[in-house]
C-alpha cells in the first residue's frame, strides 16, 4: 500500500510539474486540424477551401504553426522548430498532391 502511494504521488508531482504541453500536436493532426476548420478564428478556411488555400499556396506550413500558437494549441518555441515545420510541409505536400484544390 505504501509503495502504491508513493508511486501515485510521483505521477501526480510529474503531471503538475510537467503539464501536457500544446506542443504535442503532431504535424499531421495540426493539418486536419486546420482542414476541419480548427484554425477558422485564425483566418484559415476548412475542409474545401483549405484544400483550395493550400493547392493556391494561400496556406502554407507557417501559417498553420502561427494559427495554432495563436490559439494555444501549439508552444510558441515551434515557431522556430524547423524540422516540425518542415513535418508540417510535408503533409500538405501530400494534400496537394492527393487532390486538385477545386
């Protein structure tokens, strides 16, 4: 009982200590994010229209990073994060590419 205690009082420090932080949104869940419209108060369109923005080269990964910190989802610190914004780069790539942006 008492190692059960102790156990369950350094999961709770650890979880206070450190929080789960915004910057766990993964790049292929902050594009469908912004896809699904999550970034709308941003200026960023959903589902057609962000194909269209992305394909039109309107939205790009840096947009979406900056859309995303603005509302917190994201750590401010990716902003500067190249690979994560390189990640990002990627998956709309993959967007263009699977679909012509009509």
């Amino acid at each position: 009982m008492k190692n059960f205690l102790y156990g369950s009082l350094i999961l709770l420090a650890t979880t206070i200590a450190s929080p789960t932080m915004a910057a766990e949104v993964t790049p292929n869940s902050l594009v469908f994010q912004g896809y699904q419209g999550g970034l709308k108060s941003e200026g960023i369109p959903g589902y057609a229209s962000f194909r269209q923005a992305v394909f039109l080269g309107k939205v790009d990964a840096e947009t979406l990073v900056k859309g995303a910190i603005s509302q917190g989802k994201l750590d401010p610190g990716m902003a500067n994060d190249d690979s994560y914004i390189k990640e990002v780069q990627s998956y709309l790539f993959l967007l263009r590419a699977n679909g012509s942006g009509r």
